[in-house]
C-alpha cells in the first residue's frame, strides 16, 4: 500500500511502550523546561539574527561538505504531495489544473499550447515536507532573539525570522538512523529519543556531529505507515526528547529535521506540546525540517558505509513566510 492511500482507518498505537503507554519519559517541569530554554538559548550571538544558526555556516563549511560527494547520488527526501486526507492529513494540500492544452478551445494563439496547474498548501501539520524558519515558534511570547512575536508577526506575514531571509543552506548533513542502529524497521510511536541515543547512534555509524552541521533524524515512521497504515502523528509520534537538545546545542548544530517533526509525542514537558520546537527555534535560533522521507536515504548510507554526506536545502523564497514546503536533497 502505497504512503498516499494507507488505511485511514487504522487504529491509534496505544501500545507504543512498557504498560501499554508511550515511552516518551522522563516527565519534565515547566520550571526544568525553562531552565533548560536559557541553558541553550543563543541570542544576540549574530548580528543577522534573522538567519539564527544558518550563521554557522561558512564557505569553508560549504568546500568541506562538497568535499564528501563520492559516487554523486541524489537523494531527494521530500513527501509526495499529499492530497488525500487521513488522521495526520487534516489538511490535505491542493492540486488542481487551471488550464488543459487539450481542449480546443483553450489552445493559445500562436502555438505551442499549455498545460497549467495550481498548488497549494497548509504545510505546517503531519503530512508536507516543509522547512520550519525562525518565525514560526516563539516561546512565552519571544520569538528567537527575544522579539514580541505580537509586534512582528501579524496578518501580513513576519518582519523578523522569516524564511526569505534564511535563503539557501549547503552543508554537512548527518543522519542518526536511530531504528538502524537498534535493528529495528521502526521506532514505535510515542517513543522518545534520548540524549544516551543521540551518543550510541553516533558511535554505532562512525558519525561525528560538527559545527554547522544539519541532523537528521531517522524514526521510521513512514516505512510504518506504508506497511501499518496512517495514524494520528499529533496525538503519538516518535521523537527527541528534551534531554537529547544540549548535546546537539554543544555540537553547534546549524539544522534539525526528522522524518517526525521532531518532538516525541505526546509531549513529556508539562504546558508545552512541541518543547523541542520552542528549543531549537526560540531559543537556539535552528530551523527544523519536518515530515521528510527518509527511508531512501537510510538504504543509500547503508549501502555507502556512512552517514556524513553534503546537504542542499532551498525553501521558496517567500517574503513574510513561517517557513515553506521543501524538498531537501543529499549526495552521497
């Protein structure tokens, strides 16, 4: 069954961890969440604040990234678009032909006829590959420098962190291929990565993250849902756990994404349903990459005998934006 038309009436995984419950522990308090917001907090670090940790990326990043390409593979990590709707598809994006070349009396003087459509999307969920940029998440009102996210972001679009202003990035990318590594096809919904998981993924690939560096997460979870079948990914999904943030905020980490969105669901912090989000946005100044594909990228690193290879994000240049849909693409 292919990943646009899985059952829709599959059933919620309630059995994701020990007593029928997520493993998506230890329990964290709003009081330890905010210590821990300050402890990797990076405001004020750049004068071109906008861009947060993209600033950590220099031409010698980018030489050293390039660097890697070995056999030229391109691996592209993108989700189909997703027009039908499911419990983690409320939203379904749009596509639909505005003009068919085919029909006589729409062929354009002088020739060639065209054939046009239109795209849409409300790409901030559970379905679309998207980029999210420092606008999208502000945490106690702050956007990532400490901006009122009242003052600059409003009805016309943000005038701070938006994702115009992010550009191009061309780095390092890791992938921490977390079922790979526990012999798994999957990781189970509700699960959390933790810090000690973060370490043991590194020393089981011979990885090493860097500054300036993109990681990617690898759960599973779309090699689960074209064999089980969709479920709420709001309600349970695999994903970081708090404690898993200060290692990657001590490597100096310029991207994190996940084939998730990132967060372990539900939420272990009390009064905050995506910490992991406000972590790595409002506090450390880190655009996320949610919902990618990662499955074809896991085969092609372990085929290749390594997990390090030159990354090339490009989000649509959009004045204003919380982020953008995006198809982020390695080469190995």
């Amino acid at each position: 069954m292919s990943s646009d038309s899985a059952d829709a009436s599959a059933p919620p995984p309630d059995d994701a961890g020990p007593g029928n419950g997520p493993d998506n522990g230890p329990a964290v308090s709003r009081r330890e969440f905010d210590a821990l917001f300050e402890a990797v907090r990076t405001w004020g670090r750049w004068d071109d604040a906008g861009r947060g940790a993209w600033n950590r990326v220099t031409g010698e990043h980018v030489r050293r990234a390039v660097g890697l390409v070995r056999t030229g593979a391109v691996v592209p990590m993108a989700r189909p678009w997703d027009t039908v709707a499911g419990p983690d598809n409320g939203k379904p994006a749009l596509h639909y032909m505005s003009a068919l070349g085919d029909v006589e009396a729409d062929v354009e003087a002088p020739e060639p006829s065209t054939h046009k459509d239109f795209l849409g999307a409300d790409y901030h969920g559970k379905s679309v590959s998207h980029l999210d940029a420092l606008a999208h998440v502000a945490y106690r009102g702050r956007l990532y420098g400490g901006g009122s996210a009242r003052e600059l972001v409003g009805s016309g679009g943000a005038r701070f962190g938006a994702v115009a202003a992010l550009g191009p990035l061309v780095t390092r990318g890791v992938l921490l291929d977390l079922p790979a590594v526990l012999g798994a096809a999957w990781l189970e919904p509700g699960r959390a990565v933790r810090a000690a998981d973060v370490v043991a993924a590194q020393d089981a690939l011979g990885v090493e993250i860097g500054e300036g560096d993109a990681v990617l997460l690898r759960v599973g979870r779309f090699r689960r849902r074209r064999e089980l079948g969709a479920w709420d990914a709001d309600a349970s999904c695999a994903g970081l756990h708090v404690d898993a943030v200060p290692p990657l905020a001590e490597r100096g980490i310029a991207l994190l994404g996940s084939d998730g969105d990132n967060d372990v669901r539900p939420s272990p912090v009390e009064g905050v349903h995506s910490p992991v989000h406000a972590l790595a946005v409002a506090a450390m100044g880190v655009p996320l990459l949610d919902n990618l594909d990662l499955e074809a990228l896991s085969e092609a690193c372990a085929g290749a005998g390594r997990y390090a290879f030159l990354l090339v994000v490009a989000p649509l240049n959009v004045p204003g934006g919380t982020g953008s849909p995006v198809t982020p693409v390695a080469v190995l």
